[in-house]
C-alpha cells in the first residue's frame, strides 16, 4: 500500500483508491443498480438512483479532511475503471473504524475487495493509527466474509436478527483485528 496524502489516493498493485468525484455518479448509478448488490448490503437502497449516488459523492471528501471517514473509489490503476467502493469510518472516541465495501457485480471474484480491504486495514494502521478496525456481514453474504478472513479478520460475535432487510430479519456476523503493530509492542514490553 502507497498512499498519496496530497491527492487522496491509495495505490496497490492493481489498483487506485481515490476520492469519488461527481463524474463517477452515473457508474455508481450502474454498479449499484443491481438487485445482487442491494441484498449483500446494509445501506444502498434498490433501486438505487443518479441522485443517490450525487447526494452520497457530495460529502466525501469534507469527511475524508475532518477524519471522520474515508469513502473511496476502487478503480483499475491501469484503465481507470470504476469497480467499487471501500470506506473507513474514524471513531477517535474508541480510536477503531468500520470498514464497508461493495464491488460491482460483474467485477466479483476477481480479488479486487480483498485488495483494497487490505489496502485500507493498512491506511487505518499506519496512516491513521487506528488501534483497531471492524467488519459486519449478513450472514447470507458468506463472500464479505471470506474477505475478512484473507485480510486478517477474526470472528468476534454473531448477531443474531440484528438488521431488518426485505421484512424478514438478518443475522450479522462481526469480525475484527487489532492494529498488529500495537500487539507486537505489547509483547515486546512484558
């Protein structure tokens, strides 16, 4: 992970993690349009809408400068296009983050969520030196899960008819990791 703080980019081998702009819209529109995307997560409504995608864009980049959250566009580093998005939430509070991430439907398995999941557990510890970082999944997205595993991610709970999606309630199952660093310091000490 290479992060660029001057123009808000994330590289990793693959791919460029950088703030959406408002001509990204309309592929948000597209890749989140989708039914398949909808029911794998929380908050992206179906059917979802080019205002949908203006209204969440606008308020990035304010939220990235006030480190409340890092919303970023997960896009090819060769040709640009837009896969995904990945977001950290920054709970200076408890001094951890959440997670989120979606990809396109016709970009699923091809490892780009596990790249940039890594890449962003990376951003939370050595740029913003997060003690800890989060995940939820439903429980019937077993896919976000195996991404947290490769990633380092521990099972910490499940919850059980945690969420209401469609009417019917959802489990979620909860996954975390601790800044590596911080443990190693901790062993070092005793």
């Amino acid at each position: 992970m290479n992060f660029d703080k001057e123009n808000y980019k994330i590289y990793t081998d693959r791919l460029e993690l950088r703030l959406f702009n408002k001509q990204d819209a309309e592929m948000v529109k597209e890749l989140c349009n989708n039914i398949n995307i909808y029911r794998t997560t929380l908050y992206i409504p179906y059917p979802y809408t080019l205002n949908d995608a203006l209204v969440w864009i606008e308020r990035h980049k304010k939220n990235f400068d006030e480190d409340r959250s890092y919303e970023l566009a997960i896009t090819d580093k060769e040709n640009g296009d837009l896969l995904g998005a990945i977001s950290l939430s920054n709970n200076r509070q408890f001094n951890n983050g959440e997670i989120a991430y979606w990809i396109g439907e016709k970009y699923w398995g091809k490892g780009y969520g596990t790249e940039a999941a890594k890449a962003i557990i990376d951003f939370a510890f050595k740029e913003k030196k997060l003690h800890k970082v989060f995940a939820r999944y439903f429980k019937s997205n077993p896919a976000s899960g195996k991404i947290m595993k490769k990633i380092g991610m521990k099972q910490e709970g499940l919850l059980k008819d945690q969420v209401i999606k469609d009417g019917k309630y959802e489990d979620l199952f909860y996954y975390g990791i601790i800044n590596p660093e911080e443990v190693d310091e901790e062993l070092t000490s005793r």
